[in-house]
C-alpha cells in the first residue's frame, strides 16, 4: 500500500467515524464526539466549541475537549463580536494564530486547557446557509496539519458535517419540545373542563401554567363588572402568600392596558416600561423582572334554549412573571399561555353561565317558599328550616349528593301545595271545620299535582322528588294522611321530610303554645318512632344535632 | 498532482455533495439525491432504491433514478423475502450480479431502465443498528468499480449516510406530524367549549374526528338511560345522510361492549369478529370494514355549591370507521380518538348540567307563575302570554339577548306581587271598595319587594328586571300607578310590559264581557299610544302579529 492509499483509507476511517457520530440523535453527545474527531484529526491537543446566540448576538460556550478542568467553563456567554472567535465569526473565514498568549484578541481567562499552555490555535466559523451557527478552536496542532490542503479539507469537511447534525438535532428537538407541551396542553385543558368550581379551576390553571412556562410566579385578575378594577383573584409560585387581595385602578398596569384593549403584552424588563404598576411589587416584596400578560378573553358561547348566545367578553387578564434561567420570554411562551388563557376564560365564562342559572333557580325557589310560609305568619322560614334539616338527616345517612340535590330542592317545595289552599282556611284563626279540614289535608296531594302539571317530575334533576311533597304526612302505621300509606309503601323521602317537618312545628313557636326545647323535641319524636315516624330517620337528625347541623327557628333569630 | 492525489479530491469533493445533500430535510429530496450521487460515484447508468416496511414485511419502490420513464413503479411494492433485494437483505451483504437478465431471481417487469438494457447489478441491503431499512440496486456499473475496494468503501460510506440521513428525516417528520395532530388537537378541545348546545357540539365533534383521523364516517350513540339501549345520535361524512335513529339493542355489538365495559374496541376486519351488528349496515348500505370504538365517559365533575360532585358516567360510545386509503388504525389514532372522545363526553355532560339546571329554573318560574294566575280563573295563563308577547315586542325593537331572557323571566314574574293580595280582594266578584281598590294597586309594588326581600336583583341575570314588575301598570302621563312615573322615568321594560298586558287583558275573556278582536285591540292601543303606552312598543306588537309570533288566549286554546 502507498502512502497515498494509508491516506486515503484513513480518511475513509474518520468519515466513516463521522457517520457513526451522527447516528446519534442527542445534540450534546453529538457536539462532544464530533469535536473530539476534528481534534484528534488535526493531531491537537484540545479543542473548544461555541454555539451562536443569535437573538443575543451572544457565543455559548458548550463543549471542551481534552480538558476536564475547563468543564466549569461551560455555559458561559461572550460577546460575539470580541476575541479571535469574534473575528472568524465576521470574516466567515478560518483563522490561524501561531501564538495564542501574544494574540491581543485571546481572552486570557482560559489559560491552558488540559495542564498544557496554549500554544497554536485554529479558529473555525461555523455557518449554514450563509447564517452563523458557532466557532470551533482547535488548540496546540503542529504547523505540518495547516500546511497541508487536504487536511484541512478534511476538518472542513468533518466541521461541515457537524453544522449540518447540528441543525438537524436541533430541529428535532424543538419539534418534540412542542410536541411534549402540546401534549400536556391537551391534557391540562381536557382537565379544565372537570369542575365548574371556580375557585377550584383558577388555582388549576394557575399551577399548571407555572410549570408549563417554567416561571417564577403566575396570577389571574379579574375585572370588577362596577368599578372596572382589577382583582387579583389568584397567585400561584414564588410570593404568592403575599399577593392576597391585590387591587389595581381601572386602566392602571400592564394589566390594564391588557384588559382594556384586548392585546397580548411582553415586557422583558420591566424597569423600562411606564405602565408597570410599581405598587403591587411595593406590598408584596416580590420583584417582577419580566411580564407576560395576556387577556381572558372568552368567546361568544352558544347557550342555546332560552338564553340564546352569551356575547364574547374580556373577564380579566393573566400575567405570567420571571422565566427561570434568566430567558427572555419565548413566541412559544407566548402562544402557550395565550391558548391557556383562552381556555381558562372560557370555562370561567361556563362556569359563571352555570353558577348564575343555579343561583337564580335557587333563590327563586327560596323565595316562592318563603311567599308561602308567610301566607301563615307562624311558618316564616318553615319550608327552609325543613330543607336544611332534611339535608342534615340525609347526610348522616350517607345519602349520594345528587340524592341529597333532590331531597334539598323537594323538601324545600313540600308545602307548594297551600298555594291552592284558600286564605280562608289557611290563616284562620280558630278550629277548621270538618270540610276545611279535609280541604287542608289535601295540600299534600295538591303538591304533586303541582309538579306532575308543569312536567317538573319528567326532569332528572327532580327524579322521585314528589315523594317529598306528596308522603309528608303519611304515618309507618297507616294513620297519616292523604293516602293513609303503611311502613314500606312509605319512601325514604317522605320518612326524611316528616320527621323535619314534626320536629320544626315542635321547636317553632305557635299561636297556641311557645316552642318547646330541642331535648324535649327528641323525646317526642324518640317516641313516635316506629309507629309514626322512621326510627333510623329520628336517630340521624339527633345525631346531626350532635354534628352542629341542626338549629332552630329560636337559635337562627338569635 | 499524483493521480492518488487527484483521487482523494475526488473522494472529498464526493463527500462534500454528500454533505450538501444531507442539508435538505425533505426525505423525497435527500433520497433521490443521495441515489443520484451513488450512481454517479459509482459510474453506472442507473439505480433504484426501496424502504422496507417491517409492519407488512414488503420493500416499497421509493426512488428511481436514471430512468424518468419507470418512475410509475414508484409506491410498488414486493415481497420483502423475493428476488435479488430480499437476498441481499437476508444476508446483510451486498450482491454483484454480474448478468441481470441470467438471474432467475431478478423480477422481470424491470425490463430496462433509461432505455438501456440491464447488464450488472450491485445490489447493497441498507440497515442502522442491525434493523433493516431498505435496498439500493445499481445498473450497469463497469467491472473496475467492484474490483476497486476504495470505491466500494466510498459507496458504503455513502449508503451508511443515507440510512442515518433517512433514519433523521423520519423522525423529524413523524414528530412534526404528531405536532401537528396535538396542534390540531387543541384547537378542537378548546372550541368545544364554545357551545352548551348538544346538537352543535356533537356535530362539531364528529366532523373534526372525521378530518383528524382521515376516516370514512364517524358516529356518536348516546345510552338510552332507560332502556340501555345506544341510540345514534349524530352520523358523520359518508352514508351518513342514511344512518337516521339507529338504534342498537343494549349489550349488543361492539358498541355494547364498549360502553358496558368501559374499553376501547379496534377491529380492523370485522367480518371476523362475531360481535359486530350487522343490521346497521344493512340499513344504511354502508360497508363497515374496521372499527375503532372508544367509550364516551365522562368523569367525576366538581360541580361545587348545593350539587356537589356528580359522578363520573359512561354516557355513550363513539366509532370511527374504516380509514381512508387502505391503512389500520394505528396506536396515533386511538389515542387521538380517545382524548377527543373523553374531552366530548365531559362537553355533553357539562351541557347536560347546564340545560337541566336552566330548564328546571324555567318550569318552576313556569308552575309558579301558573299558580298566580290560577288564584284568578279568568286570568289563566296570563303571565306567559304577556311574556311571550313582551319577548315578541323586544325581539321587533332588536333588543340584544341578554336583555330578551331577563325580559322573558321578569314579565313573566310582573304579577308575583298578587302572592301577597288576600284572596277576598283578588277573587272578589263584584266591585272593589277603595281600601280593596288601593290594596289591589300595591301588587307592582310588592313584586318588588319580592325580588328585593329574596336578593334576586343582586343576580347579573336578573339585572334592572324589577322595571318589569314595578311600572307594568305606570302610563307616559302620569296617570298610573303605584307611582306615577311620567315620560322618561319609565323604563324599557315596564313600557312593554305594560303593552303586552294591556293587550292580554283586551283580547282574554272576562266574567263581565267576551274577548275583543285583535284588530280592535290594535285600535284601542294605537288610541293609547303616546298618553298611557309606549307608541314604539305598541307598533313593535302590531309587526310581531304580522309576523306571526302573537297568539292570544281564544287561539292558543283553539
């Protein structure tokens, strides 16, 4: 074999090295074998390799090689403009120096690498596509490596090779970096939809976007619908114990300036920028370096029935504060929380929507018992007193909450069946006739007419609530009434909501006869049980008296 | 120059085209490239290239080069056990086949390529870390290359590049597409939440699993709660237009088993599996060939204040059939499905909620409503016929949404304040005294208070609706009550209120006179306009009429 053909096959050998180095889809192992090959190529002593910051115009140091003690070095940042790397960056060209210590360009902060002083170095830009990517230097190679073109064909070659890897690595990282947190983006807004607790959902999305943004801190305002304010309703991350009750004036902040105009603000140092609102940092101790603030921007949302379309509507906004690491927020960032805000607005909006219908059903009910209860002035508040006390027999029973629902809204409408009973009856004052008192009896009845007319018992929600209505009076021994129904004809509904209903005209004052005490109230009712009333029903409303459950129509005016 | 010289040049020129080549991230590209560049190097007239598909175990005709003519062969695909390729690829060696046509192994419908005859062959198996990747043929190569180990070294140094190259392209394709999908992914969860109405959501759901998945049809069955029965509820892309109220007995099919055991089903022939139900098909005329069925469950929901948690629920299934171009339904795609399906059973339970909540709110308001009017039998269904004519009157006047549903509850609720008026006034046959006559005019007012006393007005949803009750019997002069508002100081709402009962009371009968004609209750409230009505609001009732959306009491019961 010619000397020429060892060449040739050595070549060979380290481009085949090469292949094998890019076989590897890490960019950090890459970028350390690759710089390895070049040095041993080049028959070196060490060799170091930067990547470029373009954003910062800054050079990274990333990989050392043939000096462990230099590792600490890496991570560091240098202007890259400044020292040979600089030059070689801005000529594009490859740059020899025979003597690194007398080179005034040489930053003297890497004295030697590897024990030995450095002697010669080979500087190489680093470029694809005419853009900048990094500098390789190649320290203490003999003058033969520089004098020979095919040598240095070859390092070119490998360094070529290298940019190209690089760039592919890169790629693919970034690709799976967002694929990973569209992935748990996915998973975080599907869980979104899990509650309509409010307060439950702000203190999820606020966690969640802590980690996913990898900030220091995160927190949601929202506006004040009167005075335009906005109220810090929740923080999450670093200071957050002190941010409680936060308030800032309408149209003040970054945030105000996010809320009244619906634009997303990134501020990535915000000592430069008039609008921060100094005050909260001020109260709190905690220092913002950095703000991404996004609106709460929820939708048009088609409701559908009779509330038609609910118009779209900034609710608030939501700030995301301090990247770790020293970043500067990213597009990527940006996009992220603006989905999650967008998200997060609108399942407030939902659960506002839910929250607004329920409360309206139940202060309606509230109030069409209450109008009842007044019909007779000794019943004010009986129908809720009655509620709460079926609800607190129902829990000691272990009853499920969408059973508990029902006998809440049921036992609330036990009595809904006097609306048919003439004021004559109702309010009069002395003893009912035998007509007016079979006329009374019926209110029962009248109860259940009153739901199964309107349809209400075709509803899930109210699914067997007429028993409350229609069996209150009935008695385990049959002598109740309307149906004069015996023990397990009886449901466990009606048993629940006449024991609340006795024991609330026990312990409610009437015309006749003050209200008796609770203890004397349990002895009454301890002694109908079983003839009268539901034993188990009797023992649990004692117990939940025991619990703190139970009070009076004297203890709720006191 | 020596010509070992000339020949190392050569090898890094070749080498740094490589290198360019790699640059491009296309696969297509990169590999018709890099097959060009092993043919020339090799100088030989031809070549083809195939990928190997471990899933089926067939080489696919990827790439020809040299031969524009036989570039129909391309998407081909063999048995990856025959011919020269599975030789070569069995073995993991290359193969020089020194007389195409003498080989009994050589395919024969490759008769030539580029117009010239086929003579040699060198056919080289691509593998990365053991694994097959694929086979490169070359024709028509002179003997010297073979005889050449430098040359043949050069070309596995090549054709290890290209099964690095294509091992880096498809990964960065595949997670780009996997990005892609979650992009797409998110979008979709996060609009769901933009509507509460089922049928919207359920047809937005399946036409976007239709496009994700690239399916032929997508459907949705809900579980018939009382029968157990799956019942279609939406059928999406082809057939669908034929797949109407399906309905698969419970337990039957795969959809059965789905939703009774919760699991996900994929059956990508389901002429072998006995549970398929074939009567859908043969009703519809669809061919269903693979099945993927995920149940439709819907988790514990955190509902907060009286409902508490309602419990999870498998509330239905989703299928999608057969995917398009001939493939199975991959790992990708199930995950896909499921995601989309348990964030859409979530949607439609959330929904659920809402409507069950809002229509039992509706029905109550309704049965109370309907109570009132009943205290006076000549005013049956008073109150929802001056709704109904109120909501009428806004809607010609443009009045956005949310005011039209505060308007329908709150003139709904106009004459609540008569739960207060004894009965002896409000059924009183004959005339009023004036004591009566003045109790008689405090029922606005004590709508009002009903509203006020139960902290309904502090409810967004209820806003300014108290005008509705308060000034329905106020006049433009002065001359109403219980106030005696004038001009301006008369809202919105109690101006058409007042309209629409003026004009229920004219065109209901009453125990002293028949209903007047609609035509002259046009005349009497034009006469009206401007002294005691609202000219605006009188005109909108008369455009409602004409548009058909008033009926008076005589032609509902007609």
């Amino acid at each position: 074999m010619t000397m020429q053909e060892t060449r040739l096959n050595q070549y060979i050998a380290i481009i085949q090295r090469a292949n094998q180095i890019a076989a590897s889809t890490t960019l950090d192992q890459l970028l350390g074998e690759m710089l390895d090959l070049i040095v041993t190529t080049m028959h070196a002593s060490a060799g170091t390799l930067y990547l470029y910051d373009p954003q910062r115009h800054e050079l990274i140091f990333k990989v050392v090689q043939g000096s462990p003690e230099s590792e600490q070095l890496v991570g560091a940042r240098i202007d890259a403009d400044r020292g040979v790397a600089g030059a070689a960056l801005r000529s594009g060209a490859a740059i020899y120096v025979p003597d690194v210590a007398a080179d005034p360009r040489w930053d003297r902060r890497i004295g030697e690498l590897g024990g030995v002083p450095l002697r010669t170095m080979y500087c190489l830009p680093l470029t694809l596509h005419g853009r900048p990517v990094g500098v390789i230097q190649v320290f203490n190679l003999p003058q033969e490596t520089i004098d020979e073109p095919d040598e240095i064909a070859l390092v070119e070659l490998l360094s070529s090779r290298l940019v190209t890897e690089v760039e592919k690595a890169r790629l693919l990282e970034e690709s799976r970096a967002r694929e990973g947190r569209m992935q748990a983006l996915v998973e975080i807004i599907s869980s979104l939809t899990t509650t309509l607790d409010r307060n439950e959902l702000l203190r999820r999305i606020m966690a969640h976007a802590c980690r996913l943004l990898n900030v220091e801190a995160t927190s949601i305002w929202l506006r004040d619908m009167e005075t335009g304010d906005l109220v810090l309703d929740l923080a999450s991350g670093k200071g957050s114990e002190m941010m409680e009750a936060r308030r800032v004036p309408a149209g003040h902040g970054i945030i105000g300036h996010v809320v009244n105009t619906g634009e997303t603000v990134v501020v990535n140092d915000v000592s430069n920028d008039p609008r921060f609102y100094r005050k909260i940092d001020a109260q709190s101790g905690f220092v913002t370096r950095a703000i991404l603030c996004v609106p709460l921007h929820s939708p048009r949302i088609l409701v559908g029935g009779e509330r038609g379309i609910v118009e779209e509507r900034v609710v608030g906004g939501a700030q995301a504060l301090n990247p770790r690491d020293n970043r500067a927020f990213s597009q990527e960032d940006i996009e992220l929380f603006h989905t999650l805000a967008s998200q997060a607005a609108t399942v407030i909006r939902l659960s506002q929507l839910y929250a607004d219908t329920d409360s309206l059903f139940t202060r309606i009910i509230d109030a069409i018992t209450g109008a009842i209860d007044l019909k007779d002035p000794y019943t004010r508040g009986h129908s809720q007193r009655v509620s709460d006390y079926s609800v607190a027999i129902a829990q000691e029973l272990g009853l499920p909450d969408e059973e508990i629902y029902r006998l809440r809204i049921s036992s609330k409408l036990h009595d809904v069946g006097k609306i048919r009973i003439p004021d004559s009856i109702l309010k009069k004052p002395g003893r009912l006739d035998d007509d007016e008192f079979l006329e009374m009896r019926r209110h029962p009845t009248y109860g259940q007419e009153f739901l199964e007319e309107n349809d209400l018992l075709k509803l899930e929600l109210l699914r067997d609530s007429w028993q409350s209505l229609a069996q209150h009076h009935e008695r385990l021994d049959g002598k109740g009434y309307p149906n004069g129904l015996t023990g397990e004809q009886i449901s466990l509904f009606g048993r629940i909501v006449a024991v609340a209903d006795v024991f609330d005209a026990i312990t409610s004052h009437r015309p006749y006869r003050p209200a008796m005490t609770v203890d004397r109230a349990f002895e009454i009712l301890r002694a109908g049980a079983g003839s009268e009333l539901d034993g188990a029903c009797v023992e649990a409303l004692i117990s939940a008296r025991t619990h703190g459950l139970i009070q009076t129509q004297d203890e709720r005016q006191g």
